[in-house]
C-alpha cells in the first residue's frame, strides 16, 4: 500500500522509505506551507532517523524555508514545541510503535495533524518536479526536552511517595520519563530505559500483551503500585496494575474520565472499537460521551473539535485539553497522581468497573473492495439500528458487532461486545449472516468461538 498511510508517512528504511524520499517530502511540504511561519523538525532515537531527518531538512531549505533543528525529541515534546515557536509546518521522523527496520514521518500544519487530503496533495506535489526556489535557513535548536520536561514538573505536584516502574523500551521517553518521575517524588524502577534505537529488548508496540511480560514480572518483584510501558516516540502508552496484569486502555480511559468527571463536566471521545463501560461510565458521571471513528487522526480530530476534557483510544493515546495533543508521559502521571490521591489499588478501582464480554479485532483477509463491501452490508442491515461512522457497526441493546476496513492492510475487521454471552453471540450471528461469501465464510469459522456461546477475553 505505500508508504502513505491515513495520517502519517511509514516504510521500511532502505527499501521503502529512503533519503530520497525525506528530501522530496521536505521540499513537497516547504513548497505547499510556502515560506512564512517557519518548519519546526525533530526526530526519534531510530537509527535511522540522522539520515532521514538531514535530508529533511536539506529539502525544507531549498524550499525556501527556515528550519528549526530540534534535535530528538518525543512526539509529545515535539508538539509541545511546536505550540511555542509558532510554525507553519512540523514534521517529526518517528515511525512510532513499529518495528526497528521501519521510520516515517508525522506532519503538523498550521499546529493540527495533517488530513487525509492534505497528505494526499502532499504524495501528488512530491512525485511533481518542482522548480527552484529561493534558499532557506537552518538552525540547531536544542533544549526543548528540558522545557517540555520543567512544563510537566509545573502541572504536577511533588510529593508522591508511590512507588512505580517505568519501561521506556529503549525509546526516546527514556530521555525524560525516569527525570521527571523522580522530580515528583515516585520511588522508581526503571526497565529498559537506556535509548537505543535497535529496542533490542522488546518491540516499540506497547499494545501487545506479549511486550509487557517484562514489565509484569518487574512490577510484581518491585512490588510497585503501576507499571508504565511507552512506545517508540513516548505519545502512546501501557499500564501494568500492581498484580502484574496489564490493564485494557478503555478501561483505563473510563478510570481517568471518572477522575476528571468529578472536578468538571464535558466531553469524553472514545474510539469506536472501545467496550460500552466507557460511555456508561461517562454519562453517569455527568459527563457527555462522544464516539469517533477509530484511528489517531480521526480521534484526535474529534478530541479537538468537540473541545473535549480527555479523548482515548484502544491502541494507548490519550488526548488531554490542557494539553491540546496525546502524550503517554502526561497519561501516566495522571494516573498515578490518581493512585496516589484515592489511596485504592488499580486493580481494585479495575473491579469497581462493570467487566462485559468483547472481542479482539478478528482479522479478516479481504483483496476485494472494501467500500463496496461496507454498502452491502449497511444495505443488508437497513433494518437494524446501523451507525456508518467506522464501517458499519450494528448495535442492538446491551451488544454491538462491527466490521471495518484496515487502512493499511488488504483486510477487515471484526469486533463486537455484549453484555452476556448470549447478547454477544446474536449480535455476531447477525452480522456474519449478512456477509457475501468473500469474506463470510472466514469471518463465520473466526468468530465461532464466540458465537457459540464461549466468551472471548473480556477488556
């Protein structure tokens, strides 16, 4: 599929993504944002990041721009800085929760994410020959981690004798995260938070159970309160509860809306595949919540739009209004400052949370026209309370399925919630039975298990 994803840039380095291809983007992107306002850059600890993030800004340059060299930076401190130095264009070289091999880059313009459409004009000005332009200026600007780092230390108060072990996956939080929990008083434990860009001890992904086995063991030893996982660029993050368990980030989102829910009232967005205790939670809470298609982009669009006090996603992004963009650093002190204020275990204010019965994403091999797939299945469904913000998603009372097409895969998805086994079951039957054949018979033997009345992993 490219390099072109929905709201960011991704491949593998040498083979899919070269330097090539930073000096064009560079030059695509300098020319479109044109010369005003400036080009803030910054990159992670991969390896490949120095090569990637001088041709960058070799090719902002001939565009005309002036560019401000961060250096390495988390995404989270690099939206921080791109708040406060006031450029147009931002582009971070991060290919975030993937595998080593990979980079990319991730754009701001006009300090939002870039849009789908914006990425599109972007892909179509790079494979244009530009003509010439008049010479930029470069400068190194280093230190905007250690602002990002005091901005933190100034939200949040010292003090907090809780003890928590910190596992930066060898990523770029490993140049902030450990600081900044000891300034606030945390007895911490650190787990592979020495940056190194090949993550020799476990992926950059912290979503994946099998990622966090380290960090479960070391917190159950350390007998720590929290465990926190990041990714490769620090916006996304993990949490282990003081049994070692990892924690589903949705039910996380529910504990953290709770939280913020009892100082003042709003908006709460939550991604579509997130369980119904996040909306349940919300509205008793007094707050109000919002559903948006799934995926950083569309979440984060709806957080902004909405003006929301905290938006959350499955895969580990949290939004936060104090701050205007996602951070895992921010999420993690959050929620210990949470710990540490309600005197209660994690896995206790876990258990205070109804637990329903939900699905992982089953994955659906699918070459076929996803779209067209999506119209037939709503039109089969025209009967059935059927929401088309995220594929098509049937909800029917105390149960929901969905099926969805990947954005960067040739693949659907399949996932669906229900209250008990027998609501989950209906629900999934009905869904499967309005399949054509590509893809239901795949979609019918992988969701069995469920249908038949055994229950999935619950969140």
């Amino acid at each position: 599929m490219g390099i072109f994803k929905a709201c960011d840039i991704r491949g593998v380095f040498g083979r899919e993504l070269t330097g090539r291809d930073a000096y064009a983007l560079g030059r695509a992107a300098g020319t479109m944002a044109g010369t005003t306002g400036g080009a803030l850059v910054a990159g992670d600890v991969r390896l490949s990041t120095p090569v990637l993030q001088e041709a960058l800004c070799r090719g902002l340059v001939d565009a005309g721009c002036r560019v401000c060299d961060a250096g390495i930076l988390t995404t989270p401190a690099f939206y921080f800085a791109a708040r406060h130095t006031g450029a147009a264009l931002g582009i971070m070289v991060t290919a975030s929760h993937n595998p080593p091999e990979y980079n990319g880059f991730k754009l701001l313009i006009d300090k939002m994410p870039v849009r789908p459409e914006e990425l599109a004009a972007l892909r179509k000005t790079m494979a244009e020959k530009l003509p010439p332009a008049g010479p930029g200026s470069y400068r190194r600007e280093e230190g905007w981690l250690e602002r990002y780092r005091a901005f933190l230390l100034a939200i949040f108060r010292p003090g907090r004798n809780l003890a928590v072990v910190v596992d930066c996956g060898s990523g770029a939080s490993s140049l902030v995260a450990p600081g900044v929990f000891r300034s606030l008083g945390y007895r911490l434990t650190e787990l592979y938070c020495a940056p190194d860009g090949r993550f020799p001890h476990r992926s950059p992904n912290p979503a994946l159970p099998e990622n966090l086995a380290g960090l479960c063991r070391r917190v159950v030893a350390a007998g720590a309160a929290l465990g926190v996982a990041y990714d490769g660029d620090g916006d996304r993050v993990a949490f282990v509860d003081e049994t070692g368990r990892p924690l589903a980030s949705d039910r996380v989102l529910a504990l953290l809306a709770r939280h913020l829910l009892a100082r003042q009232k709003g908006v709460v967005v939550y991604d579509s595949k997130c369980s119904l205790v996040v909306p349940e939670e919300v509205a008793a809470r007094g707050g109000t919540p919002v559903m948006a298609r799934s995926g950083h982009g569309f979440v984060g669009r709806e957080f902004r739009d909405r003006g929301a006090l905290v938006a959350g996603e499955l895969s580990g992004h949290f939004f936060w209004r104090d701050l205007g963009f996602d951070d895992g650093l921010f999420s993690s002190l959050v929620l210990a400052e949470l710990l540490w204020e309600s005197g209660v275990p994690l896995s206790q204010l876990d258990r205070s949370l109804p637990r329903y019965l939900i699905t992982p994403d089953i994955r659906i091999p699918f070459a076929g026209d996803a779209d067209a797939l999506m119209e037939e299945v709503a039109a089969r469904l025209a009967g059935y309370p059927v929401s088309r913000l995220d594929g098509v998603r049937l909800d029917t009372g105390g149960a929901w399925a969905m099926i969805r097409p990947s954005i960067t895969e040739p693949l659907v998805t399949v996932r669906g919630e229900g209250k008990t086994a027998e609501r989950l079951a209906a629900v999934l039957d009905l869904l499967v039975s309005v399949l054509p054949e590509d893809p239901g018979g795949r979609a019918a033997r992988a969701t069995a298990p469920w249908r038949g009345g055994e229950s999935g992993a619950g969140t």
